[in-house]
C-alpha cells in the first residue's frame, strides 16, 4: 500500500507512461520534485478557478442587486437607530449604499491577490536539480513553468509554499462573510421593525402553529452559514499562516476544508441573493416612524445656532444643553418645536431654514450618497 497521494500519482503515471511505450521519459515523471511541488500548484490552480469562476460571480449577484435597491430606494427617508434609538435620519437606499461600496472594497482586494506556487524541491533549494544538470537556470525554468498556468511563481520556500497567499485570502473572504452577516441582521431588524414587508412565495409555509407567519429564514439561513464558513476560514488562516521548521503536515488536513469553507459561503450568497428578491419597502412605515421622532431635529437646531452665534446673529450660550432639556428622554412633537424655534434668537433666514425641515427632509446627502 502506498499510503501516500502523491507518490500514488506518479506510480500511475509512471504506469500510464509505459502502457503508451513512453518508458524512457518514465523517470521524469517526479523529476527533483517533492509532493508540494505538486500540491502547491495543484491548489492554487484549484482555489484560483473556484474564486475567479464561482465564488465572485456569486458575491456580484449579491453586489448588484444591493446597487439596485439603493438607487430604487436612495430617497426613501428612514429614522436611523444609532445604539437602537432614534438617531439622524438616513435615507434606505444610503444605507445599503455602504454595504455594496464595504463589498466592492474587499471584492477588489479578493480579485486583487495572489495564487503562488512553489516548484523548487525538497527544501526550496534546487539542489537535486543542480546536481543532475549544473549549467540549467532551474529558478527560471520553474518560474516559466508556473506561470505558464496562470498562478503566480513563489521562488523563496521552504519546503512547502508558505500560504501566505491562502492566509491573505481566507482572511479576505472571512471579512467579507463579516460584512455580509451585518447585511443579513440588518434586513432582519427592517423586517422585524416593519420597514421591509416580505414578498409571500407561494406554497410556503411560515409556522406549524401559526399560519400567518412569513418568517425571514433566507437571512437567518445566511447568518448559519456566514458563521460556519467564517469559523473554517479563520481556523484555516491560523494554521496555515505556520509550518514547523521546514515542514510539517498539519497544512494538509486543514486544507481539505477549504472547499467546506467556501461551499458555506456559497450557500448564504445564494440566500442573500434571493432573499433581497423577496423583500418590498414599507415606506409608509418609515415616514410614520419619522413622523414619531420629531426629537431627531435637534441635531440641527443646536448646530444651526451654533453657526448663528459664530456669525454674531445669536448670544445664546451652551445650545446643546439648551437642546437637551427639550429633548431628552422626551418625545417632541411637530408643534412643540416650531414654537421652540420661533422663541429662538437667530436670525430669520436660519430660523425659516429650521422651520421647513422635518425628520423626513432631514437627510442631508444620503440620496446622492446612494446613486453611485
């Protein structure tokens, strides 16, 4: 029994080599190489091929359809929860504005990286090679022949390819399954406030018990499965990242999770995806809530005096704390702060300024924000 994957391949090359009366070139088959020669290549080319021609294509879909809907919904005015509570109002679309802009970021470092492979011997040292052929430039024949397959050439190893590529990327992907499940809570949360409605897919059952149910599973689903494959990378970036001396194998099992890794990934992209399909914004629901939290506006009011007191229009003193005893922990309605306002003294452009704006138009730049 061989009980070795590599050496396994090259006997049945060796044997295939021979069937076809090749048996003079047998002897090449595993010519100065060791198993990582091999291995190094073989995942790089793997990984390379998976993120290139799946995985990206996937998070596109996801980018995409985020770049959709913040155009759709850039001005959809919405009460921000700063800590949960209300805070400045944004606009929907802005908001998922910065989630698309989080993933293109990292997509383009992801897109940007590396796949190195080594093709240098026992040690990295070419020193079998040297010794069958002195004259031959074996750095530069390996770098051509690594390259020639589209990955990138790593000529200073030990034995093994060092991983930092995989380290860089694992880490890559792991931050972008982060950024990915605070999409996920999020969305949970608007749907949970009653800002996202979910589109019914017929025949689907919500509950056992209660039939009205419409439950948020491709989130959740996402959540599940952000976390698993975030688990597998981290834990594949903290092994791979070391080797003992010039080698060890603990490299070898932990790789043969990656695909684990990133066929979790796979599956909560696929329910971000379809799960963004089936939502449908309740702006009826968000100028409500902003109708409720009038309080927001005093933001602007304290700040515009501040302005005015700079310009010499105003003598007030600390209009923060002025600003706080009106509001906090007090709900303030529409009436209450006009005559809060009126009673100011600023002058009388800023005092109209304060008068037009309500929480809805209160938004600053979040629908340009939102159009990219």
């Amino acid at each position: 029994m061989t009980r070795h994957d590599v050496k396994a391949i090259e006997y049945l090359v060796r044997d295939r080599l021979s069937t076809l009366g090749l048996d003079a070139i047998s002897e090449l088959t595993h010519f100065a190489c060791t198993s990582e020669d091999i291995n190094s290549a073989s995942y790089a080319l793997t990984v390379k091929r998976a993120v290139e021609g799946v995985w990206l294509p996937a998070l596109d879909g996801v980018i995409a359809k985020l770049r959709e809907l913040s155009v759709e919904q850039a001005d959809a005015a919405m009460l921000s929860r700063t800590h949960g509570q209300p805070a400045t109002p944004s606009t929907m679309g802005k908001e998922l504005a910065v989630f698309a802009w989080r993933l293109e970021r990292v997509r383009g470092q992801i897109a940007g990286g590396e796949y190195l492979a080594k093709f240098s011997g026992a040690t990295g040292t070419w020193s079998a090679h040297l010794s069958a052929e002195p004259s031959v430039d074996w750095s530069e024949i390996s770098r051509e022949y690594i390259e020639g397959m589209g990955i990138d050439f790593n000529v200073l190893t030990t034995q093994i390819e060092s991983h930092d590529w995989q380290v860089e990327l694992y880490d890559r992907v792991r931050h972008a399954g982060g950024i990915l499940h605070n999409l996920a809570t999020d969305i949970w949360t608007y749907i949970s406030l009653g800002y996202f409605a979910q589109i019914p897919v017929a025949g689907a059952t919500g509950s056992s018990t209660m039939p009205h149910k419409i439950n948020p599973i491709r989130f959740e689903n996402a959540e599940a499965n952000l976390e698993l494959s975030g688990a597998l990378l981290g834990s594949l970036s903290q092994t791979l990242v070391t080797s003992r001396m010039q080698r060890d194998l603990t490299d070898s099992t932990t790789q043969r999770n990656i695909g684990v890794a990133f066929g979790h990934s796979l599956l909560a992209l696929d329910n971000l995806r379809r799960g963004l399909n089936e939502i449908s914004l309740s702006r009826d629901v968000l100028l409500d809530d902003l109708d409720h939290n009038w309080e927001v506006l005093a933001e602007a009011i304290q700040t515009v005096i501040r302005a005015e007191v700079v310009a010499g229009r105003s003598s007030i003193t600390d209009p923060y704390a002025l600003l706080k005893e009106l509001t906090r922990g007090h709900r303030v309605g529409a009436p209450e702060l006009a005559e809060f306002v009126q009673g100011l003294e600023i002058g009388d452009a800023a005092k109209q300024r304060l008068l037009a704006l309500t929480p809805a138009t209160y938004t600053g730049l979040a629908e340009q924000l939102a159009r990219p």
